[in-house]
C-alpha cells in the first residue's frame, strides 16, 4: 500500500479541522471556504488510500469530483473572500460555485462507468507520480 496518500489524508483532515476551528473563533469567511477545499482535498485522498485497496464505481468517482473539480475551486473561493472587498461581487461569485458545484456532482455522479475503468488499475496510474 502506498503510504503517502494515507498520511496526506491524516494530515489534510487534521488541517481541515485546524482551520475551521480558526473560522469558527474568528469568522472570516476565507476560512470556511479554505477549510472547505481541504474537506474536498482530504476526501480525494481518502479516495485514493480506498482504490487502493479495492475498486468501487462511487469511490472512483468522489476521487475524480474531489481532485479534479471542486478542491482548487472552493480553495480559491476562500482566497477571493480574502482579497476582494466588493462584498456583492464575492457572495455572487460564492453563489455561482455553489450552483457549478452542485451541477458538477450531479453529472459526474450519473455518469456511467464502462467495464475498462474497473479493470483499469487506478491507484497504479494515480500513485504512479509519487
């Protein structure tokens, strides 16, 4: 088993955690939408730590939502809370994720895996990098 996803997925949740406590005693909402990405990131860890031992159709699927779509997504959004100060602007924006997030998770979620992607090996190809 490939070690580095799983201690990434240990590390990403404990600052996930870290952050969001942060938010809750400060209220920036920079740091709801950061500990937010590192909730996705952390996820497509997990998933990865998952496909490694076994195969599975959703798992495959929260991997490829988590990593490719929504972590950079919802980790930017933070940093636009940060250094935007049209407050109008940014909550739009915020909205505009919410709604492409929600609409990416729905058709990646339906969409229907072929036989090749349960034979392929996919921990092999995405741990390969490490």
């Amino acid at each position: 088993m490939h070690y580095i996803p799983f201690l990434s997925t240990l590390v990403t949740f404990a600052f996930a955690l870290a952050v969001f406590h942060h938010y809750l005693l400060k209220h920036g909402p920079h740091l709801l939408f950061w500990s937010i990405g590192l909730l996705w990131f952390g996820i497509g860890t997990l998933s990865e730590v998952i496909l490694a031992m076994t195969f599975s159709g959703l798992v495959l699927k929260l991997w490829y939502l988590s990593g490719a779509m929504l972590t950079a997504a919802w980790l930017g959004q933070g940093t636009l809370h940060l250094l935007v100060r049209k407050r109008g602007v940014v909550w739009t924006l915020t909205g505009v994720l919410t709604v492409v997030s929600l609409l990416a998770a729905t058709l990646v979620l339906i969409a229907p895996l072929t036989p090749a992607a349960a034979s392929y090996n996919v921990t092999i190809a995405i741990s390969s990098q490490y």
